[in-house]
C-alpha cells in the first residue's frame, strides 16, 4: 500500500468518487493531481490516473519486456551462425 499512496490526499473513497466525480476528473486532466488510489472498505481498489500517464506506464513495460527478450536472446547468440543483412534479404526476399 505505501508504494500507493504517496501522500493522504491521493486516498479517494468510492462514496467521494461518486460525490465528487466531476472535481476529481478535472484535477487529473488539468495534471493539479497525478493519481488517486480509490478505496473500498478501507483497501485499495482501484487506481485512477490521467490516460496520458497510463500510456507512458504501459509503454515503458514493453520496454523492459523487450530489452528482457534481447539479453536473454544475446546470451543465446553464436556469432559463427550469424548472416549478413544481405544474405538475409536474398534468402527471404523470395
């Protein structure tokens, strides 16, 4: 939970949300708020942040997924096996 809530005024109540709907969408779009942790009996339940930052979050997971995938292929690698770009293109370019 700590590494959800940086600061008390990110904890939103589900009963605020539906109170206060339009405010808390407008401090996400005009960035006055990065994120709020929404709250369900007192536990997490959901996390609300502006569609701009979810992108760069999923965007930076692919990242990490594809740097992941080449250094476990780079351990993998036999130089000995390797083609030219060129020999790659005129075996495949069929």
């Amino acid at each position: 939970m700590s590494t959800l809530l940086d600061r008390s005024n990110q904890a939103l109540s589900v009963t605020d949300l539906v109170r206060s709907a339009k405010e808390v969408f407008e401090r996400l779009e005009s960035g006055e708020q990065d994120k709020y942790v929404v709250m369900r009996n007192n536990a997490p339940t959901a996390v609300m942040m502006p569609v701009a930052a979810y992108e760069a979050l999923i965007d930076e997971i692919e990242d990490l997924r594809i740097e992941a995938v080449a250094r476990e292929r780079l351990q993998g690698f036999d130089r000995k096996k390797a083609i030219t770009h060129a020999e790659m293109v005129q075996r495949f370019a069929k």
